[in-house]
C-alpha cells in the first residue's frame, strides 16, 4: 500500500501538479479574499495583526500541505480523498476568517489544528513501513500538537488575549522547520530527510502567487464595475492592473523558472526548499495581498487625504514584494543585483513625504518603482 501512494520519482509526468491539487487550491483563493477583506474592513493596527497571524496561519497550512503532496501521489484514491476532507475543513477555515478574533475563534482554532494535525496522522499511515519518513513525521506530529494546544486555547479565550496565544502558536509551528523539529528521544530532522522534488514544489509555490495575484486583480475589477467611472477612476483602475502586471512579470520572467532549475539540481533540495519556498515565499505574497488592499483605498479616494496607514499600506505592498523577489533570488542564485533592494530603499524614502500625496500618486510612484526595476532586470539579462 505504502509504495502505491508515494509519488514515482523517475519519468517525466512525475513531478507533474495533479488536477484535484489545483481543485484544492480554490480554497485558498477564497481564504485569500477573506485575508484581504478583513484588512479593509477592520483597518487598524490591530486589524493589521490580526491579518497578519491569519495569512501566516493560511500559508503555513497551504504549505505544508504541498510538502506532502510532493510525496505522496495526489492521483491515488486515499490521497485525493484526503485532500477533499482538507477543503472541506479549509473552506471552514476560511469562513470564519472575518469573525476568527471575534465570536467564531474556536471554530478558526479547530479548523486550522485538524488540518494540521489530522493531514499529518494520513501521511504517516500512508508511508507505514518507510522508517525515514514516519521518524520525519512522528517529531511534526509532536510539534503540531503542541501548537495546536496554543491554538484552542486562544480560541476559548477572550478576544483580548486570542491574539497573544496565537502568535505564540505560529511562533512555534514556524520554528518548528529550523530547528529540525527536535523532540527528546526521537532526535531531529535533516534537510536530507526531506526528499523533495523540486520541480513540483516550485510550480506549487508558483501558482499561488497567481492565486494571491488573481485575487488582487479581482478585488479592483469588483470595486470598478461598482463605482462611476470617470478618468480619474479608469486611471486608477489602469495603474492598479499594470502594478498586477509587473508583479507577475517580475516573479515569472526569470525568478520562477530559476527557482524551478535550482531546486530541481540542488545537492540538498530539502535546505533550498526550507528556506526559498516555505519561508521566503511567505514575502512576495503577502506584498500581493497588501496591494489588492491598496488598491482598493486607492480605487476608493484616489484624489483624497493620504492617512499615514493607507500610505504605509501603498508603499509597504511595494516594498514587502521587491524584499521578498530579492530574497528569493539570493535564495536560488549565489549571486544577486542589488536594484531591487535600492527600490525598497527608494519607497521608504517617499515615507516622509507620502502623506503630502493623493492615493493615486502615491500608487502610481509604487508602480513607477515596480516598472524601473523590471525594465532593468530585462535588460540586465538579455545583457548578461
């Protein structure tokens, strides 16, 4: 049973996404909507927060479920089974996004621990008989469940002291990868325990930065066929969608099919997959996800007093998705240019005089800085 549910690992359709991988990624471009909508509606810093520990948690679960789906092979019955009970529970998870710091916090809780928890249990019936990988997977199990004890008792705490346990709880499970997942009398994971193909990995990753970029782009078509339209929204409309535009570019010119190389003929693609893919990637998007937010204030009041959020928010999208393409770029080649990160500089310099400026001017500077740099790293290659 164990060898028919493990992934072949030989042949050219072995590393190929399988169809109910994509089925279960709808999901997550619900929960990516209801990320980007609860930041709008509750825009405070202490709505920021909460955002931010509800995209982590979205993340950590969407990523770890692509590590098993690049071992175990999505096309056999139990696996895409499994996979189905995994959308229920994140369709349920995603629901309770907007409420999870409010009334339907145990709900969020229980939701996201039985994914971890529950998809963990599967693997290691599933690679039974394989020593390497339920040794692997008996130290994640632990640590999931610790977490997941932080994770319920925020939930049946207040709403003051939720946040608190739940950062903890990411603080763990995030720790969890580095330090091996080291358990007293089961040892510690290593990099070279963690098998990965790496051309399946890099397309899963890939594709959802096309799903936090579709959500954008849906965002600001939602907020412009409900709006009059006039030149100064359709120019906001127009510096929105080629902002999407040159986020794509940047990530699927070159840093994607790079990434897919690297991994792919890595030595250890285990290390390369820890640290380009299940941490870095986390950056570029939720710098996607910071814009659909942007964009729609700036669809909104785009000739309007710039609040110092809302011009952090315009900038911050910018400059969290160059960091992130930077970062992964160094991740996956020795050697990096260093433009993108003198784009990042030049956003935080506008921070002192953003506030001076409309939305729109403000957005259009960001998409000025994202356009310099991807003319620059087109011409840099076809140079090079």
């Amino acid at each position: 049973m164990t060898r028919h549910l493990l992934r072949t690992r030989e042949g050219h359709e072995s590393g190929r996404v399988g169809y109910i991988e994509l089925f279960f990624d709808l999901v997550f471009v619900f929960a990516v909507t209801q990320l980007s909508h609860a930041l709008i509606h509750h825009f405070s810093l202490a709505g920021a927060l909460q955002t931010l520990v509800l995209m982590l948690a979205v993340w950590w679960v969407w990523i770890y479920t692509s590590w098993v789906t690049n071992w175990l092979d999505p096309e056999r019955l139990p696996v895409r089974l499994a996979l189905m009970v995994l959308m229920l529970l994140g369709l349920l998870l995603s629901a309770t996004i907007p409420q999870a710091f409010e009334e339907r916090g145990l709900l969020f809780a229980g939701a996201y621990v039985a994914m971890q928890v529950g998809r963990t249990l599967f693997f290691l019936w599933a690679v039974r008989g394989r020593p390497g990988m339920v040794a692997n997977f008996q130290r994640i199990l632990v640590w999931l469940a610790a977490s997941g004890l932080l994770w319920i008792g925020g939930g049946l705490a207040g709403h003051g002291e939720r946040l608190a346990w739940w950062a903890l709880a990411l603080a763990l499970e995030y720790a969890g990868p580095s330090l091996g997942f080291r358990v007293p009398g089961l040892g510690r994971s290593s990099t070279a325990d963690w098998d990965v193909a790496g051309g399946h990995l890099a397309e899963r990753c890939a594709l959802f930065i096309i799903i936090a970029l579709g959500e954008s782009i849906l965002v600001t078509g939602a907020t412009v066929a409900g709006m009059e339209w006039n030149g100064i929204t359709l120019a906001a409309f127009a510096v929105s969608f080629v902002g999407s535009l040159t986020m794509w570019w940047l990530y699927f010119d070159a840093a994607a099919e790079t990434g897919s190389h690297t991994i792919a003929h890595a030595q250890d693609p285990g290390r390369v997959a820890r640290l380009a893919y299940t941490y870095i990637h986390l950056l570029p998007v939720a710098g996607i996800i910071l814009s659909a937010v942007a964009d729609e204030l700036v669809l909104k009041h785009p000739l309007g007093h710039t609040e110092p959020g809302v011009a952090a928010v315009i900038l911050g999208s910018t400059a969290l998705y160059l960091l992130g393409t930077y970062l992964f770029r160094c991740a996956i080649a020795r050697r990096t240019q260093q433009v993108p990160l003198l784009a990042v500089i030049a956003l935080l310099l506008l921070g002192p005089v953003a506030t001076s400026m409309p939305p729109l001017a403000l957005s259009a500077a960001g998409t000025l800085v994202l356009l310099g740099v991807a003319g620059w790293d087109a011409r840099s290659r076809k140079t090079s």
